[in-house]
C-alpha cells in the first residue's frame, strides 16, 4: 500500500532542491553531472525521509 503522506514530503523535497539546482546554475553544467548530483541529492533526502519514518 502507499503511503501518500510520505510520497508528498519526498516530491515536496524533490521540487526544492530541484528549484535550488536551477537557481544556482548547477543543473546547467553538463549532462553526467546534472543527472548524478540531482540523484545523489534525491537519493539522500528518500534515505532520510524513510529513515525518519522507520524511528
């Protein structure tokens, strides 16, 4: 089953570092890059989010 509550924190983190990214010109620099750092910064907030959701 979802949990919609936990899905609404992790897209409403998603979209503020996603707007953080854009907004310092990090997403433009070239496509390995973008696409890694974005991850890596999702996949540690996802991490965390559950994390805290497992305490």
């Amino acid at each position: 089953m979802i949990n919609y509550i936990q899905l609404y924190k992790i897209r409403k983190r998603v979209k503020r570092i996603l707007k953080e990214k854009i907004e310092d010109e990090e997403l433009a620099t070239t496509k390995k890059s973008c696409v890694g750092c974005v991850a890596d910064e999702i996949s540690w907030e996802i991490y965390y989010l559950l994390k805290e959701e497992n305490k």
